[in-house]
C-alpha cells in the first residue's frame, strides 16, 4: 500500500503534522557545553605528548637560501626539527572540499614553505619538545638564511605592470589566448549575457562606483589545535577541531603521502569555524614531527598565528554599473571583482562573480573577476566565500540608483527581483525560492515604519547564497530499549547535533530526547564532506531521514514477523506499528521500545544507513534593514536597529536557525565598520590580535531580529534550505547604505572607522 | 631559557629590596606586564608582585583628599563612594581601562607606570593634579602624575623605584571633573584620543580654576595649561568651548598609526575637551 | 627553574599544585589541574574565554600569574553547577539557545555570574557593557543577554 503516513509531507501546509521539526529543545550536547567539559582542540592530550611549535617566515616574501637546525636539533628535550624537505613534493591536483576547490600541491606548501616563504607568518620549520618554553627556544635557535624579495599586498598593486612575481611559472587562465608574460593574476573569469552596450543605451540613468574592501579574518574564538601519533606501524591518530575530520583525513594523507587507511582522524568539538577550518595548517606538522620524534605531539596556535598564517578572506577592489530605466528597471549592469587570494590561487572570486547580481533578472549583464595571488596569507573560506564583497558593491551601487530616481529601495529590489522560472545569472533556472517573499517580509516589520531622527539613516540591502549538499552518510542505530542513536560525519558548529536529532525523531515519531546525536570519526561512519556550505542540515539531514526510513521499513518489517501477517499490512504512525490486516483486527500497536525489545527473536539489531550526494540545496536569499546613527562630530557610527529577513525553507531547530541569523549579521557589521587587517610596509599585519581587530562586542550591537521566511524546498524531507551563509551577505551594504542616508555621503571603503566617516564630513563641508 | 622568578613581597622596604635585583619588574594589576611577558616584548628576571603589600590594596581619605594604593584595582575604585563623588572623572577613566575582567586587575598606578600615551587613566589624574608617592633605594618622595611618563614606555622613575600610593588633593564646593576618550568600538579599545576636564567653579557658576589634559595624542599624556586658561572666569558659554578647542588641539602632537591618523587625533581632541567640560562643569553644579 | 608551590581554594576545595613561576593561572587550571573548562582564545586579555572568579572579582585567568593564587578562592565553569543541578545561568543558557560553537561559553557564564551577583536587576545596556570583554563570534550576543535578562529574573524570584 501507498502509505501517506509512512513519510512526512513536505510543502507548506506540513506543519500540522510536525511534532518535532518547528521545535525549541534544548541541544543534546548542551549540558556539557555549559558545564566546561566539552573537549575542544586543545582539551584532549596524549600519553607522553611532546609539544610542537611552528617557525614562521619574518619576512612577506623571501627566498629560503638553506634552514641550519643543528643547534636546535642539540638542545636536551628537542625531540624533532621538520622542514619542508621532510615532505613530499606534490603535483597539482584539485580537491572540490565542500565550499571551494582547493589545489593539493598549494596546500601543501601552505603548510610549510618549501623554497620560498610567501607571507609574513608563513611556515618554515617546526620543533617537537618535551615542553614548551624548550620548543620555543629551539625555534630560536633554528638559522634560517632568507634572500629578501619585494612583496606586494594590495590586489591592484600585484595587478600591476612590473609587481613582484609570487608564482614566477604562473600565467592567467581564462583568457582568450595565454599571455605571454606570467603575472600575479591567476585567473580571470567571466559570466556575460546580452548586449551590454544596448543595454546601457536603452538606461535612462547610470550610476557608477569603485568599491574596495579589505582583508577579514573569520574570527573563530578558538584557535587551531591538533594531537597527533604516528605510530610505529604507521599507523595515524589525529584529533583536531575542525569543520571536518574526512576533510582532515583527506589532506593529510595527501600532503603526507599516506594511504587514507591509515589515518584515523576524530573531531573535538569545534570552537567556531565559518569557513576558516576547512583546510588544515597544524595536523600535518603535528603528524610528521610525531613521525621523526616517535611520540604524540599536541600543537595549539596563538591568537597572534591565527590571524598571521590562517585564512582571512578577500580584499577587493570592485567597480559596478548599473543602467536603468526611469521606473527603475535594470537594462544592464556591468560588474568588475579584482580579489586578494593570498600566497596562492583560489580566491572566492568566482562564487563572488555568480553571486553578484543573483538577486536580479537584468536583460545585459558582464561579470568579470580577477582571481590575484599577493603576499598574505592564504585566503581561507569564509562564510558565504566571496558573495559579502560582491554584494557590498553591488548593492551599494543599487541604493544609489534608488536614491537617483527617488524609488524605495525595496521597491527598487522587487521591481527587478529574480522568481520563479527566472534563469539566474549564474546559470540555472531558480524553483521553489522565496525571495519576494522576503523582501515583504522587511517590508511589513514595525522596524522599516519607525521613524528616524536626527543624523540617523536606514540602510537595506539583499544577499544571495546558492547552499551546497553533496556527500554524507549518516546511521540511526535502533538501542534494545527502543532509543535510538543517530550517528553522523559532520561537526556540530552550531547545534547540528540538534536538528539531526530533531528529524530522526519526527521520522521515527519518538520523543526527541529519546534520540542522541554523535558526531563519529572517520573509523566509525561512511565519508561525509566537511561542514561548510551550509549543507548539513540539508543533505546529512536528508541522510538521517533516509536512515531513519529504512529502520521503519525494518520495524514494520519486525512486526509483520511478530504478526504473522504480510508486511503491507503493517503502519508505521505516532512511533509505533500498526496491524491493518483485518484478519488480525485485535492486535494492539507495537511501539518502537516493544519491537526493539524482541529485536533478539526478530533477526537481530535494527539499524539503517544511508550515503547519498545530496542534490536541489534551495538557495537562500536574505534581506536585510539596519538603522544607524552617526556622531557627526567624531564620526563613530552606532547601530541602532537591525532586521534580518531570510528564506530559510523550513526551520528544523528555529532557535539556531535565527542564531545563525544573528550571527551572520554581527559579523557583517563588524566587516562593516572596523574590521581590517592593517599592514604595514613591510608586509606585516599590524593587529594580529583581537585588541585591534576589532570585532563587535556585545555593547556594539542591538538586538538583532531575525525574520524566518519559510518557503519549502521540495527536495528535502522538511523543506530545509541551507541557512549558515546568506545572512552574511547583505550587511556591508546595509550599514553602508544607512551611513549613506544619515550622512549623505556615499562611502564606497570598508571599513567605515571613525576617522574615514569625520574626514568625509569634513570634505562635504559639515 | 628565562629563569623567571615571583615574589611577592609584603611590606615596601622588602618590595624596594626586591627590585633592587637586576632585571626587577614591579606587577600591579598585571594586565599590561603579563601582555608583555607573553608576547615576548619584556624579560625580566624577577617579577615583584606588589598587591600583598599592607595598604597597596585599598583608599584612604586623608587630609581632605584621597590616598590610593599601587595595587589597587578599578572595580574597588568604581564601588568607593567618596571617591567617585568627589573624583568622577578620575574614576571613569580608570573604570574605562579594557574589560571588566581587567578592571578586576588593573590599577591607576599600573596605567600610569606602563608608559602608553594612550593609558585612559593618566589625563584624568594630570588633569586633577594629582601626586605619586614613589619609593625606592632613596628615600620617598612625591611627584605630581605628569612626572613620570617621559615617553612611550619610559617613565623617569630610577631602578628600584616604584609608585607606591596615588594621592588625590582635596576637592573644593563646586568642583568636579570629567573624561571621555574616543574609540571605534563602544569597549575595549584603546584610546584614539582622550581628554580630562577639572573644574572649580564659585557660586555664580563662573570657572575659578580649571585643568585639562589630554591622552593618545603626544608621546606622554599632556597637561595644557593654555585650554584650562581658555576656560578660567567663563561660565562655559560657546566662545570659551571654542577656545578651548582651539588650545587642545593647539597642544596635539599626534602620531598617524593603525589607530587613527594625527589630523584625526588632533580634531577629536578638541571635541572630547569640550564635551567634557560641559560635562565637568555640569557635575559642578554650573548650569549647563 | 624551581617551581613554586601554590596552595589554593578552587571551587570551595583546598587545592595544590606547583607552578612555573611565569605560568598564568589559566596554563595551571588547564594543564595542572585539568580544568579544562576555562578556554584560551587570546592569552592577552581581549577575548574573556578563560574567566574565572578570583576571590570574589571577574577576571581573565591568563592575566593572572599561577602563584598569584596563594591562598586565594578562585571559581572556575566547573564549578558553576550545583553538584548535577545546573546554575540559573547555565539552564538559561540552553532554553535561548544562547551558544553556538559553545567555546566563550564557559567565560561568558562566569561573567554573568559575576554580574548577577553584583547587579541582580541589570539593564540590557548593563549587560551588555559588562559582557563586552567576552567575545561570541557565532550568536551575535542576542541570545546571550536574553539568557542573562531572564536568569537575572528567575534569581530574582528565588530570592523573593
């Protein structure tokens, strides 16, 4: 039989039969989080550890002439010294890691320098000791002899004519022809469609700018930590925080030459990561150094490495424009994203230029983005990687065009909105989104009808995100007392461990608390791609459900055995099994604890597991409203209000989806207004602490209302649409609107620090 | 490898004993030092912790004015009634050093002896012309505050020496006093600039004396005497706040770094001068 | 390098360790003691992730040197709980979802505490001034004061 029941309905009128999905329970892993005893990073330790420390490049761009550590090798507790000699040399390969292709060999040698170091804080060496103030002192004793080179750091510099060469065999791709001088650019890439030029034409009004941002750091609260053993079998154990142990696995075997077989890797609990821990910096040292020294060796960086050697994400310099007609319609629009990505290639430029006019259905448009190595460090991804920098132009230039035809900005938005049936610009035709939704949702907040005062100004602006879902593999293992035990291969960042539990019980229609959530390591589930994307609880959700789908088949299944009746007779409803042969019309229902109990006398355990790649991800639009008010005299911006208005599918966990929400907007504020890496001329970051990289502190900000905006995506159980990225999105441009509006300039440099805000007051004359 | 050492000494001649030993760094709060320690930017031998000191920890009214000792943290300042009643300025600036958590630690002598020209707590006590007992192999004696920074980092205070109480003079009917510093963030931060007002005013409301200094905007913490004159004999109408502008940012002579630019600097400190005065003379009950 | 022996109160127990002279509280906690509650987000006083309460004040245990805590009371996230009943702070903490990734969790909780035992009726301005030495990169804080807000209401009640 077709058993509606056996399956949750999906779309929008589903929510009648939710039990579970919709709810606010407390997280599984909540009680140790707020007891101390949860183990991140450096919480773990090993038998006989040694520490580890890292030997960083002073200089931003060197040559490294030979690495003498004799001396060091001699001091008593010195139990290893590794340099980029100690690993092997790899070819190009490109990985696709759930957020962006990485190249292997780049990797690699981010890890540690081979011959040349490319940033200032780029690994050169590292020691192994029995302690930490010897390993530091073997740091200082290591020689290394460095033939100085010219550096370059800002995007349009290394763009230049006569820069100095990062990759001297480097030569941009995506061209027409190869050029016949290698550069620092390494790729261009181009989204075109229409006639620009007629485009333009037919525009009533033009509005044009150049925009530039700068370098930001992910800002995770946690530092990178990792204990790793090498044993003498070869054999690898690594614990690390980081948003995936496959992801850990994978690299590591990669840039250490291992078979993937012999590295076990577990996750600690991870202590914020947006991006910035999809890649690995310290497991390979940690490994090799556990190699040469035959001991365990734990590795935690400082604050200060953190911000000198991991992964910021992008500067830019950006020039748009817009044509349109005097009602507003867009005719054309041509974008231009120069980005920083680093030491090597892969900056978000790419998910930059396919998010950039996402939001929009323009009949001519030409989106083209620079992809520019530059001696810092490696750009890394952060939450919706690249879209933030694209979208502060963008729609800094679209609030422009508002204001030059005296249009309501979201009237402006809706007049050119993307729909459904539209073809996005990046490619495919959208379905099932909920964009307009949303903007309507902003627009009916008592927020957007509060009236403003003096040197306030109100800002929007829109952000796009695709989510990813691709591969997971998750178990719902069935315990003899009818709980269960859903086991996943994806870190929890923030509170996954809940929406996973959360669907596994509205599925088996148990108690929430009658299911735990575990995050396994690589030993103890199937393959599953790192927590990134925003695809968690998308596609290991969709996995869950599956699983938990084939332990009903199982239990109906188990029934019909205890019924001595044909398995189509049996329903699964409300947790437990129904008999619907009429033959057998007394037979009472069999919970899910009462099948469980006799799972011995049925055929054994009852478990169920799915692998799957998980594809239709419903992208995610956000639309944001923020109030600010400046001091005109010192030029310090205050927020005063923000609304956050997102299409997020279906909330499984609402609580942690408005987190995210919130969470995205305070980090966009912060890009917005203050935060920057500062170099100096040496190619040297000059706030590499959290004293002056100044992310927002609590009394920075207001109350940030977060508005769910729930539009189904079809092609998950619950209608979940990703939700971690897109509300990072519109921020820069939302605040930098607002400046626009309470100061009547438009300030097109990010960050808007104090200073910049009085100077441009004092230009205009205030 | 460092072969650090901890006392804690328990009176000051046992204190002055222990910084007599080569490589000697006296701790207070500590919140600058242990910075320092960990990044590698200080080595000393020995650190002399002076909050077990009989007295560092605590306020005492003496003479009219008040006494504070060296280790005396700005949360224990903060909860002193007397004090922030008659000291108001002195108090919030010393209450605006770093978090919480550091104002738990952090003490006006420590602010003052770590040398930053940016040290929030140092142009609210130049400003309230306040003194330093300062002890050592020589003797005690007592400087005012403005005499011990003589750069960033350096302080005129000879090996061995430490400050041992901060003293506050006695406060006149009608006086009171005022800090506000600029920073891009609402916590946290470090000064972009700052600047103290203290005020006396007589009973017409008419500005009788009057102090200024400023912060993060030379290599010292300043005191200007040209802005308190900008002042003296005006009940603080529009023409003596622009005269005082005017003479702050006359005093500046700012640096440009990744904090702000020195043209930035300079106009700020005008600004907070004047919004802090309005705020002084309105504590002093001027009508504003 | 001789160790210094420091005897000290932590969470209402006597306790002994040796400690490297330079070592900060928070190294001895973690590494010593195994009280691995408290966090390392920075090592300079800016992030508020390793707060404890040190003879009755908030402070960052990594700008305290370990022998400083001779004979001293110092509270740390592990003790915060009353034995398996959680502190009003904590339960709160998970009704508003208030924790993302969880790491500033531990310091936040501590800073509260620390607040609602001075101030036991504070403003949402008042919170947030006080919290503004513990860095939360995941939640945007409003979860955070809204936890705080309605914990301060419920001690409130349990005093009354």
């Amino acid at each position: 039989m077709s058993d509606v029941l056996d399956r949750p309905d999906i779309g929008h009128n589903a929510d009648d039969h939710l039990k579970v999905v919709g709810t606010r329970p407390i997280r599984p892993d909540g009680a140790d989080k707020v007891t101390g005893r949860a183990a991140y990073g450096a919480d773990f330790n090993m038998p006989g550890q040694l520490v580890g420390k890292v030997l960083r490049s002073p200089h931003a761009h060197a040559r490294i002439v030979s690495i003498d550590a004799k001396k060091a090798r001699a001091l008593p507790g010195v139990k290893a010294v590794i340099t980029g000699a100690d690993f092997p040399n790899l070819a190009d390969e490109f990985h696709e890691g759930g957020e962006a292709a990485s190249n292997l060999r780049d990797m690699a040698m981010n890890v540690i320098a081979r011959d040349k170091a490319l940033y200032h804080g780029h690994a050169v060496a590292a020691v192994a000791a029995i302690s930490s103030a010897i390993a530091d002192e073997a740091l200082a004793l290591i020689n290394v002899t460095y033939e100085v080179l010219p550096h370059v750091v800002e995007v349009e510099d290394a763009m230049a004519e006569g820069a100095p060469l990062l990759h001297p065999r480097m030569f941009t791709e995506g061209l027409e022809a190869k050029p016949d001088k290698p550069s620092n650019v390494a790729k261009r890439n181009r989204i075109a469609r229409g006639d620009l030029d007629a485009g333009f034409a037919a525009a009533d009004v033009i509005v044009e700018g150049r925009y530039t941002t700068k370098a930001t750091h992910q800002g995770y609260i946690e530092p990178h930590a990792t204990v790793a053993s090498w044993a003498a079998d070869g054999q690898c154990n690594v614990w690390s925080s980081s948003q995936g142990q496959f992801m850990v696995r994978t690299y590591c075997a990669k840039v250490l030459g291992k078979e993937i077989s012999d590295i076990r890797v577990t996750p600690a609990e991870i202590g914020g990561g947006f991006g910035g821990k999809t890649v690995i910096y310290l497991e390979p040292l940690a490994l090799a150094l556990s190699r040469e020294s035959g001991h365990p060796v734990k590795m935690i960086m400082s604050r200060e490495e953190v911000f000198r050697a991991t992964g910021p994400t992008s500067g830019a310099v950006m020039h748009v424009r817009l044509g349109a007609k005097k009602d507003g319609t867009l005719t054309a629009a041509d974008v231009e994203l120069k980005y920083q990505a680093g030491a090597f290639p892969g900056s978000p430029v790419g998910a930059g230029s396919m998010t950039a006019l996402a939001c929009y259905d323009i009949p001519a448009f030409r989106i083209t983005g620079y992809d520019v190595v530059t001696n810092t460090p490696k750009v890394a991804a952060y939450r919706a990687p690249g879209a933030p920098i694209s979208a502060f132009a963008v729609e800094s230039a679209m609030d422009d065009l508002a204001l030059k035809l005296g249009i309501d900005p979201i009237a402006l938005r809706e007049k050119n909105a993307v729909h459904n049936g539209t073809k996005a610009a990046y490619g495919p035709t959208f379905q099932n989104i909920g964009y307009v939704e949303t903007l309507q949702a902003i627009r009916d907040t008592e927020h957007y009808r509060t009236p403003l005062g003096p040197n306030q100004g109100r800002g929007m602006a829109v952000g796009f995100w695709f989510n990813v879902g691709g591969e997971s593999t998750a178990a719902v293992n069935i315990n003899e007392d009818g709980t269960a035990v859903v086991v996943t291969g994806n870190p929890d960042i923030g509170g996954s461990r809940a929406s996973m539990a959360m669907m596994a019980a509205e599925t088996l229609g148990i108690a929430v608390d009658k299911v735990r959530p575990m995050v396994a390591d690589t030993a103890s589930i199937g393959f599953s791609m790192l927590t990134g994307g925003s695809r968690t609880t998308f596609a290991t959700g969709m996995a869950v459900v599956q699983s938990a789908e084939k332990v009903i088949a199982e239990l109906k299944r188990r029934a019909a055995l205890i019924w001595d009746v044909n398995v189509d007779h049996v329903m699964w409803k409300d947790g437990s099994a129904w008999c619907l042969d009429p033959a057998k019309a007394d037979e009472k229902p069999l919970s899910l604890e009462a099948i469980a109990g006799q799972s011995a006398r049925t055929g054994g355990p009852i478990t169920g597991q799915t692998s799957l790649n998980a594809q239709g991800a419903g992208p995610g639009f956000a639309v944001h409203l923020c109030d600010v008010e400046i001091d005109p005299e010192t030029g310090h911006v205050t927020v005063l209000r923000y609304s956050a208005a997102q299409d997020v599918g279906k909330a499984i966990h609402p609580a942690y989806v408005e987190g995210q929400i919130q969470g995205g907007v305070a980090q966009g504020v912060g890009w917005a207004l203050n935060e920057e890496y500062i170099f100096d001329r040496d190619g040297h970051m000059e706030n590499a602490g959290f004293l002056d990289y100044r992310v927002p502190v609590a009394s920075d900000l207001p109350m940030i209302d977060a508005i769910l905006v729930e539009v189904a995506n079809p092609r998950h159980p619950f209608g979940a649409k990703g939700v971690g990225e897109a509300p990072i999105v519109p921020p820069l441009a939302a605040v930098a609107n607002a400046v626009r509006r309470a100061t009547g300039v438009r300030m097109a440099d990010l960050p808007l620090s104090p200073p910049k805000i009085r100077a441009v007051l004092d230009a205009k004359g205030g | 490898m460092s072969q650090l050492d901890y006392l804690a000494p328990v009176t000051p001649e046992e204190a002055v004993r222990a910084l007599g030993a080569a490589g000697a760094r006296p701790m207070a709060g500590g919140t600058d030092l242990l910075v320092q320690l960990r990044a590698g930017r200080t080595r000393p031998d020995v650190i002399v912790d002076l909050k077990r000191i009989a007295g560092a920890i605590g306020v005492r009214q003496e003479a009219g004015g008040f006494v504070i000792g060296a280790a005396t943290s700005g949360a224990v300042l903060g909860e002193h009634e007397a004090l922030v009643k008659a000291w108001p300025g002195v108090i919030e600036a010393a209450n605006l050093i770093g978090s919480t958590q550091v104002q738990g630690r952090a003490t006006l002598a420590g602010n003052l002896c770590n040398a930053s020209p940016a040290a929030d707590s140092v142009p609210a006590m130049i400003a309230a012309r306040a003194t330093c007992v300062v002890v050592g192999p020589g003797g005690r004696r007592e400087v005012p505050v403005e005499a011990i920074c003589t750069a960033p980092g350096k302080t005129s205070l000879s090996p061995g020496e430490f400050v041992l109480e901060i003293k506050l003079p006695p406060r006149p009917a009608r006086a009171s006093d005022a800090y506000l510093r600029l920073i891009p963030r609402t916590e946290m931060d470090i000064a972009v600039a700052g600047a103290a007002v203290n005020l006396v005013l007589d009973a017409q409301g008419v500005i009788t004396e009057a102090h200024v200094g400023l912060g993060a905007v030379a290599p010292t913490a300043l005191l200007v005497p040209e802005a308190g004159q900008a002042l003296v004999g005006s009940k603080l109408d529009e023409a003596a706040l622009a005269r005082l502008d005017a003479a702050a940012r006359a005093a500046c002579r700012p640096i440009s770094d990744k904090r702000g630019t020195a043209e930035y600097r300079t106009k700020i400190a005008g600004v907070l001068a004047r919004r802090a005065a309005a705020i002084a003379y309105k504590r002093a009950g001027g009508a504003a | 390098m001789s160790k210094t022996h420091v005897s000290t109160t932590i969470n209402g127990d006597p306790v002994e360790f040796l400690a490297d002279p330079g070592m900060t509280l928070l190294d001895a906690l973690r590494d010593e003691l195994e009280l691995t509650g408290s966090k390392e987000g920075c090592g300079s006083g800016d992030c508020g992730a390793c707060s404890v309460i040190l003879d009755g004040r908030l402070v960052c245990s990594c700008l305290v040197l370990a022998p400083e805590a001779e004979g001293r009371r110092v509270e740390t996230i592990e003790g915060l709980a009353n034995g398996s009943r959680l502190h009003p702070l904590q339960q709160k903490f998970l009704e508003h979802a208030a924790l993302q990734c969880g790491f500033c969790t531990p310091g936040l909780l501590m800073a509260s505490k620390a607040l609602l035992d001075a101030n036991p009726d504070p403003t949402e301005t008042e919170v947030r001034y006080w919290l503004a030495g513990n860095l939360c990169r995941c939640t945007g804080y409003d979860k955070i004061i809204r936890a705080v807000m309605d914990a301060a209401a419920e001690l409130r009640q349990e005093r009354v």
